[in-house]
C-alpha cells in the first residue's frame, strides 16, 4: 500500500498496483504490465496539475475524486496519438494488401472500406488516407472509404475538427505535412478538405452490440494499442466482433504487443517482412501463418525489478548473485571539521535532489539551529514538508521566510503550491499573483494561474498565461522555476506539452 512516509516515494519508484486496482473499481478497465510506463507519466502529469507532490495524496484525491479518475484515463488512452504512427502497417497495407483489395473491389463495383477501431482524436483514420494518396495519388479518395469511431466524445469533436499541435507531428516530414494540411495558427495545422471529409466518424463502444449492426463490410481494420485496456474475456469479445465485420479476405492489425494475446484462432496470424498481422479466410497473400513470440529481456525486467543492493537473481546458474559489500566507513578516531550553516545547506539541498528527505531534515535541523534567520535552510524545510503532505507545516515555515524578506520568490510559490494543494483557489490566485508581480518570467506562476483560471471558466486569461509559460520554457527551461527544488521529475518537453495540449482543448472549446 501507499506509504505517506516512504523516504523516498517519488513517481518512478511507485507501487502502480494500488492504482490499478483502483481504476478497475471505478471503470472496469485494466492496465497490465504492459502499460506501466503509461499510468507513472499520466499520474505524474495529474500531480503536477494538481500541486500535488506526493503520490499516496494523490492516490487519496482518486478515491475520493470521480472526474480525477476521468481526467487521469483519458491522459492515459490518447496522449500517445499521433500521425503515421507504426509506419511499418502503412508500408504492408500500400505495398501488398490494398492493390489486391482494390482489384477486387472493383470487379464487385465496390469501395474498399477501411475501418480505425477506437480512433482518439482522429490522427489514425487520416493517416490512412494520407498513405494512401501518397503511394497512389489522389484518384484513390474516390475507390475508398474510410470509417473511424470511438467511445470518447471529446475526441471525437477534436477528430472532426482535424486541427492538431505540433505534438501530432512527430511521425511526418516537412514535405508531407505541407501537402496534407493547412496552417490555421501559430504551431497548429488542419487536415486539409480533400483527406478530411473522406473519414465518417461514429460513437460507439468497442463493447457494444451496435456495434456489428452499424458497420458492416469492412476490408481492413486498424484496431491498435486499445486492448491492453481489457481484461482477456473482454478482449475476446471485441476482437470476435471486430472478426464479423471483416469480409472474407479482409485483415486486421494490432500492435506488435497486442498481436500474440489476439491470436484466438479466429483470424490466421501472418507474417510478412516482420511485421504481423491478421487475415480472414483465404486472402491473396499465400503467406504461411507463423505464431509470433514476444519475450521479456531477462535483464530489463531485472533492471527494473532489483535496484542496487539488492540481491540479484542470475540468470545463467539460477543462483542469487550477493549484494556488493558496502564501504567500510571512517575510522571514529578522525576529528570531523564542524561545518557551517551553508555548508549544512549544500549538503541537505544534495540529499533532497537525491530524495532523501529525513536526511536532509536532520541536517536542515542542525543548520536551523546554528542560525535561525537562514531563509534558505527554511524554504527547503518548507519543501519537504510540503512534499509530506504537512501543509500547515510548510506554510509556517514560509511565513516565517516572508517575515525575514517579504519579497522572497519561493516562499509566495509555496504558499500558492499549498493552497492549491487545499483547494483553496482565492488563495492560490492571490499567491501566484503576487509571485508574478516579483518575477514576471517566473513559467510556473504564469503556468498555474493558467491552470486556475481555466478552472474558472476564463479562457481568454487561462490562454494567456499557457502562450506566456510556453515561451518562457522555451527560452529558458525549467531552470527558473523560482524553487530551490522542483517537487516532480518533469523534462520541459514534458510541460510544454502540456500548456500546448491545454491551449489546444481551449481553441476546440472556442471554435
């Protein structure tokens, strides 16, 4: 279970079970080992919007908090959407399989209709037809028909729209992008008309019995990076519904990950240059069915299994491997210089980088001790203690920074931190203001009175703030955060993408 007072309790080294089994509770959906990466990053994204620092709190606000759990799925099944994504389908759709689908579409005066199984926010379904056009020009918009849908109303809206940021790009070229889409703002383009009316998008449940009389007849169906959200019996189910939409000779692809777990005996698996997929009845192909294998490295898995220290099992013998002797320590007789207040800082602020918050407190003590007006030593013991979830605590620590300089940058962004913590948004306005009015290139008071103000329902201002943090990441990175030590593992890649992911839902809800 989630311990409050873990030492070192940080996001990389969270037990994701309890939140797993959480989200089942709640949804029904469940994220297997294979989507452990996703949930960290998605819970790590959620505590920092949230001014959370620790995860057992955070964990505490799901339970309590049904649209937290919404908002965290929803990070989890779309951030990763993004144009000719797995590039390897396209090259085996454009080169072998559609040719042979096209010829015999048109001795039955036919489109080939191509299905995207759980499309997000739309990037899949275009991508089809940009492929497509790509490797046989635009007279083939008029021999295919492409049909996307998903569950998700909201990314629905946006895939209709077909206006993406650059995030959504990191699969095309330069050449492709001009070809295929309109500038409409700065870093944000549009599908253009020829490729997006072609794909007729619907609202229904991978799940649902609708869902085999509402479409029908389909020649390929892209259905990827989906199922690791099922359990087995549900995963059977759709993918048998998903089998009946096929025509004889049709195919199916999933991701490499997926393909081993949906060889069900339904559909024959194929495997053509590598890459996987699977066929209905007899298709044109005359490729053998090959059963796909897909194994853990035995030492990744140990690498994240067993950290350093700790017994190792080896492999090869089926032995454990001893942990490494530690350092012998130095002798007691040796005289230990007495070190000074900003000695005893430096030596704490490098134990909180490396999380180990009770040794830095100890020192922070020593130091506090020795000198009792030292800002730093209680701005740093305000962080941490914060990082505790000790608000009242770190808010007297920060009080009594302010008391000793009233313009003091870290201790109004640790108040206004804690008081987004509570809920406590008057506060956390006035706070953040107040930091800006100190610092106005300061990215994380304009990033959070972001965040509050599109809480508020003011786009204009919440707009604003996002373009202002954004820039300021851009020309500086993280490094003016205006706090001794940020509270998460953030790269600014990463909150980048998040104020262009917010600025972007905000221009959907405009537009």
């Amino acid at each position: 279970m989630l311990d409050p007072n873990t030492e070192n309790s940080n996001v990389q080294s969270l037990d994701i079970f309890p939140f797993k089994r959480l989200i089942f509770e709640r949804t029904g959906l469940n994220y297997k080992d294979n989507t452990n990466q996703f949930l960290p990053d998605a819970i790590r994204e959620r505590m920092f919007r949230a001014c959370i620092s620790h995860p057992a709190q955070y964990y505490h606000s799901l339970r309590k908090n049904d649209d937290e759990i919404h908002h965290l799925i929803n990070l989890i099944t779309v951030n990763e959407s993004y144009f000719l994504r797995e590039p390897q389908h396209f090259r085996i759709l454009n080169n072998f399989l559609f040719p042979g689908l096209l010829e015999r579409k048109k001795d039955e005066e036919k489109k080939v209709r191509i299905l995207s199984a759980g499309c997000s926010t739309g990037e899949e379904p275009y991508s089809i037809l940009i492929s497509l056009v790509k490797n046989f020009g635009e007279d083939v918009l008029d021999d295919v028909e492409v049909v996307a849908f998903d569950i998700d109303l909201e990314a629905l809206a946006t895939a209709r729209l077909a206006g993406y940021g650059l995030h959504s790009f990191r699969g095309v070229d330069e050449i492709t992008q001009r070809k295929f889409f309109n500038q409409i703002g700065p870093k944000r383009y549009q599908v253009k008309d020829k490729i997006k009316d072609k794909v007729h998008f619907y609202h229904l449940n991978l799940g649902s019995e609708t869902l085999c009389t509402t479409l029908h007849q389909i020649d390929v169906i892209f259905y990827r990076n989906i199922s690791i959200y099922f359990e087995e019996e549900t995963q059977k189910k759709v993918f048998r519904n998903l089998a009946s939409l096929l025509t004889q000779g049709g195919y199916l692809f999933t991701s490499s990950t997926e393909t081993n777990p949906h060889d069900f005996g339904l559909l024959k698996l194929r495997d053509l240059n590598g890459v996987y997929f699977f066929a209905k009845g007899e298709d044109s192909l005359g490729v053998q069915p090959k059963k796909v294998e897909i194994s853990k490295s035995p030492a990744s898995t140990n690498r994240q299994l067993f950290g350093q220290g700790v017994a190792r099992p080896n492999v090869a013998s089926g032995k454990v491997a001893s942990p490494p002797v530690p350092l012998s320590r130095p002798s007691s007789s040796l005289k230990l210089k007495k070190k000074s207040p900003d000695e005893l800082y430096e030596e704490a602020l490098g134990w909180v980088k490396k999380k180990n918050h009770i040794k830095a407190m100890t020192l922070i003590q020593e130091l506090l001790k020795l000198d009792d007006s030292h800002k730093g030593g209680y701005a740093l013991k305000a962080g941490i203690l914060m990082n505790q979830s000790r608000i009242e605590d770190s808010r007297q620590c920060c009080e009594k920074v302010l008391e000793m300089d009233e313009w003091n940058l870290e201790a109004y962004l640790l108040l206004g931190i804690l008081a987004k913590m509570e809920g406590d948004t008057r506060e956390a306005l006035k706070r953040f203001k107040s930091a800006l009015y100190l610092d106005a290139s300061n990215w994380l008071a304009n990033f959070y009175l972001a965040e509050i103000y599109n809480g508020l329902g003011e786009s204009g201002e919440s707009r604003k703030k996002y373009q202002k943090a954004l820039k300021l990441l851009e020309m500086g990175g993280l490094s003016n955060s205006g706090l001794t030590v940020f509270p998460l593992s953030f790269s600014v890649d990463q909150v980048s993408n998040l104020c262009q992911h917010s600025l972007e839902k905000l221009k959907n809800r405009i537009g």
